[in-house]
C-alpha cells in the first residue's frame, strides 16, 4: 500500500496533465470539447490569421428522433472518422454542440 501511495505521490503531475487531457475530450469523436474550443480561441486571439471550419448537421434531431440515439452516436463516430482523414496534424477538431463540429 505504501509503494502504491508512493506511485502516486511521485506521479501527481503527469496524473492531472492525464486528466486534464481525458476530460478535455468527447467519448464519441475523440475530438476536443467546447470548452477545449473556447480556450484555443481564446489563444488564438492575437493571430494575424488563421482558419476555423464550422460543421452542421441540420435538422439532426428530427433523425435522431426517428432512428434514435444509436444512430446518433454512430452518425458523431463516422464525421470523426471521416474528417479525421481528410485533416493533417496541423488542424485539431472540435465537437462544439450535438452534431456541431469545428476545425482550427
């Protein structure tokens, strides 16, 4: 038990850089949350330029209603697939609402 408390102690940092990572992201996507969103906005202030993609599904409720939230989620999983492809390192991918998605 020592050992274990000692472990932690000792690794208390790389636990919460961790945390702070995991809780950063959606469980769907694997993308960057709103709040992740807001923060790169917020440093990204100052740039001279930069470039932000907004995606929507619209209307997305009205499927969701009728298939329901199975199809959701595999519908959130395949975007994230799909745009995880056709993006470079140099881009990260947000989910900002439901089926909103963003790319810095």
């Amino acid at each position: 038990m020592l050992n274990f408390i000692l472990f932690i102690v000792n690794n208390v940092n790389k636990l919460k850089k961790y945390l702070n990572f995991m809780a950063a992201l959606t469980y769907l996507a694997g993308f960057y949350n709103q709040k992740a969103f807001g923060k790169a906005i917020k440093q990204i202030g100052g740039a001279k330029s930069f470039s932000l993609i907004f995606l929507d599904k619209n209307n997305f409720v009205t499927v969701n209603d009728i298939h329901g939230h199975s199809y959701e989620d595999a519908f959130i999983k395949e975007v994230a697939v799909l745009v995880l492809e056709e993006i470079n390192k140099n881009y990260t991918c947000y989910c900002y609402g439901g089926d909103e998605f963003s790319i810095i």
